[in-house]
C-alpha cells in the first residue's frame, strides 16, 4: 500500500484502468439507451415481417388440419425455417416457444408490444442480448379473422447468432490481462524518463556533479531534463569553480604570509639596526595591506556575484567620471613615462550608471594597462555612442594576450603570465570585478588583442532615456 501511494508508476497504471473501465462502462450504456431509436432499413422490415406472416401461416394451417400439439408444430418449424419462436395468448401469456439457447433467458412480451401488434397488425424492433443484433417480428394469429395469440420471430443479423463482441468469462478475462499488460507497458514508457531522472539527482545528491541525461523530444519531461541537465552542469562548474577559488587563495595568501613570518622571525632572532627593523617592519605592513586588499575584492566578488551589493543607477555624466578617475594615475604614467592619448567627445548623452562603481570599472581597467604596459608605451583611451548604449574602450601597447586565453582573462585569480606572482601580478580580481559591475548595469565587457601590440579591453553602458 506504501509502494502504490510512493510510486507514480502504480497510480498511473491504476488511473488508466479505471479510466478504460469507466469508459467501456458509459459508452455501454450510451449504446443500450440508443439501441432502440436506431432506425432501421424498410427493406429489411418488409422482408422479414414477410418471412414471419409465412410462419404464422404455417402455424395456423398445421392447427386447423392436424391434430399435433402447438409445441410439436413450432419446433418443427424452427428446425425447418431456423428462427426462434415464440407464441402468446392475446394476454401475453407464452403458449409455446423454442428458442437458442443465447435466447432462452430474453424478457417475455410487454403489454405495449401486444397492443401495437394487435393495433398495426405488425410490431418490429431490435433488440441486444448478449451482445447479438437481434431483429424481434410479432406478428397476430388470426382465425376467423379475429386474433388469437401472438408470433413472435427472433432473425440474428449475423448469421450463427455470433455475438457482436466476445461474452464468454474466458475471453474477457484475456482482454483484461492484455489491457492490464499494455497499459504497465505504456506507464512503464511514461515513468521510465521520470526513473531516470530520480537517479540522476540521487547522483547530484551524492556529490556525483555533471550528471547529464539524453533528451530525445520536446515535451514537458524533456523540458525538465534539460534543466536537470543545465542544473548538473552548473553545479559541476560552481564546485570546480569553488576548489579553483580555495585553491587560489590558498596560494595566494600562503606567499605574503610566508614572508611575513620570515621577516617576524628575522626581527625575532637577530639584533637589527633601527633603519633595518623599520624596513623589515614595512614590508610586513605592505604584504599585511595587500592581504586586506585581497579579502576586500574577494569580500566585494562574493557580493556582487550573489546580487548583495546595492547599486544606485542614476543618469549620470561619464565624462565626469573619467575626469576623476584619470588624474589618480598620473603619478603613475609620469613615473613609467606612458602617454595617455583621450578620445572623449563631448556630446556623449548621460548614462545609467552608480558612478563610485564606473570609477572602480575605470581605476580596474586603468590599473591593469599599467601594469602591462611597458615605460614609453601608450594608453588610448576613448568613448563614442553605439546606438542605445555608449562604449568605453581602454587600449595599451603592451605584449598582448594569446588568442586562447582571451576567453578566461576576466575569471578570478586568472593570469596569462602564470609566473607573475601577486606582488608583480596584482590579485589577479579587477577584470572578474570589473567583468560582474558591468553587467550590473546592463552592459557587457569584451578583450581583443594581438600578441605584441597591445590589449584593448572594451565595456558598454546603457544611456539614459
């Protein structure tokens, strides 16, 4: 009882069977309820309400010259002309009769059927026992001209008296078992995609990620394997992308402390100079600063990923905020003797944008083409209108990025020179941070370069209507 409440198998299987039963059952009864108003073909009518008055004739001719019982003459005409009889008295009481055996146990005349026989002079119907067509003839015996009794003659429409459908114990019981076994078939076919997806998220439930199952169709099932299947992919991708991150921070916070300890240990162990201690104690100020950087992009990653950081979207003047963010990096530029070039018009239309975090796509951006650029080098930076959106690109000469790693610069801790360290190499954050502000704001970032001539990273911004 447990199993057949728990298994959608067992009530599918249930449902279909009680949906062909009721529906055998009503179309039945809708069958035997119309059954008498079928109308039936007048030469028919006429050829057996021709047949039965021969019969009748018989009969009363036999009565009147011979003296055999009336039981005796109507099995000898049933055996000569192979039509069940009956015979009743004017007050429908069965006189004789000698039926098949399919017809021994049929309803006896009603009183309507005698007054319209004796009325008419002919009543015709048609009746279904036992799932046999059966055309019912009364006819009057008359003598003298006045009536006597009452003929009734029974014609199968199906020569043999076969039954229209099967009605023995044997063959229903068949019928059942063949129905019961097409239909586990069919909720075996059913529920088999739903098995197989319950087994597939016992997998994912275990730790088993990636889980992927075929779609064949489009229907509902279908539809909810596919998205079982994109579910599996992305649970694998934010498992791998997890150990990658624990990965990554454990290697990036195991050097500055390393070196933090060393130098703790050298002041500990040896007698320094005051200059020295200080510069042993600024470098660990340093590497201790860049850890709190780290946790602070992470910290910020982690939110914007998980749509936890508030942004306030106002329209706002992108030439302004390049103006305060470029002149943070001029000491900078001066230092590795880097021109900036700017292409900023200044009919540029005011966009929807939180202008703290464009400051931080720009310082990001910036910050990255410094560090890449070598001294001498150039930065372009520039913006125009693109239909609906404006582009902000930022362009600088350094050594370019492979064709193969253009699609993994903006993930975190990512880094194409895999020899840069963190101190040389930054966090390895601004891009993937950069990257999530972006289409915070409904915009999209995008890198093209080519291998010794520089990078060029561009980003969109929706304008204001």
């Amino acid at each position: 009882m447990l199993r057949f409440r728990q298994s959608i198998y067992w009530k599918l299987l249930f449902v279909i069977l009680v949906y062909m039963t009721v529906s055998s059952f009503v179309i039945g009864s809708m069958f035997l309820i119309f059954l008498p108003h079928v109308e039936i073909n007048p030469l028919i009518k006429r050829a057996l309400t021709r047949e039965t008055r021969h019969i009748a004739d018989q009969i009363m001719f036999r009565l009147q010259n011979s003296s055999d019982p009336l039981e005796h003459i109507v099995e000898e005409i049933h055996k000569k002309e192979e039509v069940s009889l009956r015979i009743f008295d004017t007050q429908g009481n069965e006189r004789a009769a000698f039926m098949e055996e399919k017809l021994k146990n049929e309803k006896k005349i009603s009183l309507t059927i005698i007054k319209e026989t004796l009325r008419d002079g002919e009543h015709f119907q048609l009746i279904f026992p036992r799932f046999m067509w059966t055309y019912v003839v009364s006819i009057p015996l008359l003598k003298a001209g006045e009536p006597t009794g009452i003929l009734q003659s029974y014609y199968h429409q199906i020569k043999g008296a076969k039954s229209v459908l099967p009605f023995s114990y044997l063959k229903i019981s068949v019928i059942i078992i063949v129905i019961a076994v097409f239909t586990a078939l069919i909720s075996t076919l059913l529920t088999r995609p739903i098995r197989e997806l319950t087994k597939a998220a016992e997998e994912v439930s275990r730790g088993k990620f990636g889980v992927k199952l075929k779609v064949k169709s489009h229907d509902e099932i279908s539809q909810l394997r596919r998205t079982f299947n994109e579910m599996s992919q992305r649970l694998a991708d934010f498992h791998r992308s997890r150990k990658e991150l624990l990965a990554d921070i454990s290697h990036e916070i195991r050097s500055p402390l390393a070196r933090i300890q060393s130098d703790a240990e050298m002041l500990i162990d040896r007698d320094v100079e005051k200059e020295e201690r200080e510069q042993y104690l600024k470098a660990i100020c340093e590497e201790v600063k860049d850890i709190n950087q780290l946790v602070e992009d992470l910290s910020m990653l982690s939110r914007l990923e998980h749509n936890q950081l508030e942004m306030e979207m106002v329209p706002s003047s992108l030439q302004d905020a390049l103006s305060e963010a470029i002149p943070k990096f001029s000491p900078l530029l001066e230092e590795k003797d880097i021109s900036l070039k700017k292409t900023i018009p200044k009919d540029i239309p005011l966009v929807m944008m939180d202008e703290k975090r464009v400051g931080q796509i720009i310082a990001n951006l910036l910050t990255n083409s410094l560090r890449y650029t070598m001294k001498g080098g150039t930065i372009d930076i520039g913006v125009t209108r693109k239909d609906s959106m404006v582009e902000v690109w930022i362009k600088d000469t350094g050594p370019g990025i492979p064709k193969e790693e253009l699609p993994f610069i903006f993930e975190r801790f990512y880094r194409v020179d895999k020899s840069r360290s963190r101190t040389s190499g930054g966090t390895g954050l601004g891009l993937a941070i950069a990257k999530q502000f972006v289409e915070a704001h409904g915009g999209k970032i995008w890198a093209e370069s080519e291998v010794g001539k520089g990078t060029c990273i561009t980003f969109t911004l929706p304008i204001a209507s």
